[in-house]
C-alpha cells in the first residue's frame, strides 16, 4: 500500500482527492492537512509514502514547504495545484524545489475524472522515486525573492500626492465590485483618510476603508493607508496583508508611497500591479522601479492629465515605467495587467 498525505487548504478538495484516490486498491490516505504546519506534524506521525500539494495555502506556500521538506524530510511529493499548468514558470519552480510531479486541478476543459486518473498514476511513479536523485541543490533551496512567482489574485498598489484625491476618484469607481485587492497611499495628514476612504466608499462598487494593521488584501477590496503611518504589504502563505506601522519620515513622507511600493516588489513580486499618480516631489519613483526590476506592471499618469507632473515625471526620468497613460486610461490597463496569467 502506498500510504498518501493530502495538503490543501480547501475541505472540498482534501475530500474530493481523498475519494478519488481511495478507488485505488494499492493507494491508502493516511491523513490530509489544511496547511504545511499541520502537515508537518502528520509526516511524522503517519509516515506517508507520497505528498500531494497544493501551492496556494494560508500561512506558509507550498513552494516554501516544499523547500524546507526536501532539506529536512525529503519524501516524494505531487503538486496539485491550479497555478501549475505544465510548461508554466510556477511548474518549473515546483520541480526545481524538489516535486517529483506537476499535475493541474480541473479546470474547464480537464474533469475530476480525468485528473483523479492521472494523478493516481502519478502516486504510483512517485512512490518508486530514489529521493536522493531529486533532491534540489544548495543553490535551489533557498528562494531569492519573497514573493511567489504567480498567485491567482494579483494586487494593486497606487501612489498620489498633490491633486491625488481628484485622480484617484476618477479611476476607483471604474473597479468592478470583485476587482482587485489594492492599497493606495494617498499624501494625506492623520484624520483625513478615514473621510477619504467613506468618501470612496460611497461613490465606487467596490468596498473602501482605512486600512489597519492585518488587513488581507483580498478582491473586492481598496485599502487606504492611514495618515501619517507607513503601511506595507506583506505575505502570508500565498496571500497578502497590510502591515500599518510607525517609523521616520522617508522622503519626508508618512505615509510614504516609496515605502509601499518596495513591499509590493519585495512580496508580491509580479503578481502586484504599481501605479503612480499626480503628485509634488519623487516619492514613488525609487519603489516602482523596484517593482518594475520585480517584474511588474508600472503605470504612470501623464503629464496632460496630471495637476502636479512630478511623483510620474520622476518615475519615468528614472526608467520605472511601463506605461503612460491619461488619467482616463487606466483602469482598462489595471483591469487587464490584474487579471494575466
């Protein structure tokens, strides 16, 4: 008997697989687990054979476990994930970590059936594997980044200064009421972006408020940074929060857009959309061109449309930006860039 853990956060998913596998007469499920922490007490109570797991996970990724496996306790382990379509980048990392095999969930062209077939399949060849002909290297084991190299839900982060208010106000009623989980840092004194954020919320179909510390940014969702506090994205398995924190003035900003935008390219990587907007000074500028190196989308307003062309002037001076767009232009391409696979 081959003896199989199942990682996944999903209840639905840990009973479909387990079904689906358990009509196997040589393949027995010993356990499933909703994240990598619980997983890691049941290898070492149930002994399991072969590892299905699923990359997005609440906590810590499948990626990042899967690296910390192969270092400690390396057992064959199938990634069973959405985001690993074969041939993708996501994939080859998965193997580059140390998966034995790569399978997709069903999607709409591929049936529970279909995949329960395969993935049996590939149990079986996994449970045969020599681990130590697998294993990553040294130089794989440790990730170079902390963001994950795709997520299903993509972020946005928006900078604005001087005339801001007016910019963001044009562009935030044209998201869609499930768009995309997004932060803006608006320059704005303590007191006023609770106002700003109702204000939003009252004219846009999607949900606005004040962010606050441990807030995930989720679709369906625009978080605005409080007032003289800095915040910054961070993540949590394969999601993300917003941290809101004190700290000095950076670029003589609290909060500072510069701030957000290295965040966004430190942890979400290109799974984040940047944005800059009309504003006084550079703040901004730095950042994004970290999220652009990240391998992210970068927009900027032009000057045509802008009341102040100086946080995007300074941006595309410095080589940060993809894109520049009128005022009026850039929710499609925001749309567009959030929604890429």
């Amino acid at each position: 008997m081959i003896r199989v853990l199942i990682v996944d956060d999903s209840a639905v998913v840990r009973q479909t697989l387990e079904r689906e596998l358990s009509k196997d007469p040589l393949i027995q499920v010993v356990g499933t687990a909703p994240d990598p922490y619980v997983a890691r007490e049941l290898i070492v109570q149930l002994k399991p054979n072969v590892l299905t797991l699923d990359i997005e996970m609440p906590r810590m990724d499948g990626i990042t476990f899967l690296r910390k496996l192969m270092q400690h306790h390396p057992i064959p382990v199938v990634i069973v994930s959405s985001l690993a379509k074969r041939g993708s980048e996501l994939a080859v990392e998965a193997m580059q970590a140390g998966a034995v095999e790569v399978l997709c969930k069903p999607g709409e062209a591929y049936s529970v059936g279909d995949m329960s077939i395969e993935l049996r399949q590939k149990i079986k060849a996994a449970a045969r594997i020599r681990m130590d002909l697998v294993r990553p290297s040294a130089s794989t084991v440790a990730p170079t980044t902390r963001a994950l190299t795709a997520t299903t839900n993509k972020i946005v982060l928006i900078g604005a200064s001087t005339g801001g208010t007016s910019a963001v106000e044009a562009i935030l009623p044209h998201w869609p009421s499930n768009g995309p989980g997004t932060v803006i840092v608006q320059h704005m004194p303590a007191g006023f972006t609770k106002a700003f954020a109702d204000r939003l919320n009252s004219i846009c179909g999607i949900s606005v408020r004040e962010a606050q510390d441990g807030d995930s940014v989720t679709p369906g969702l625009v978080l605005i940074a409080p007032g003289n506090k800095h915040t910054v994205i961070k993540r949590s398995g394969a999601r993300y929060l917003v941290e809101v924190k004190d700290g000095p003035l950076v670029g003589h900003h609290r909060p500072s857009v510069d701030v957000l935008f290295r965040s966004g390219a430190e942890y979400a990587g290109k799974n984040a959309v940047g944005v800059i907007l009309t504003g006084m000074g550079s703040d901004g500028a730095k950042g994004l061109l970290q999220m652009k190196q990240a391998g992210c989308v970068t927009i900027a307003q032009n000057e045509a449309t802008c009341a102040v062309y100086g946080m995007p002037k300074s941006a595309v001076e410095m080589g940060a930006v993809s894109s520049i767009l009128a005022i009026q232009e850039i929710p499609n391409l925001v749309m567009r860039a959030a929604q890429r696979e």
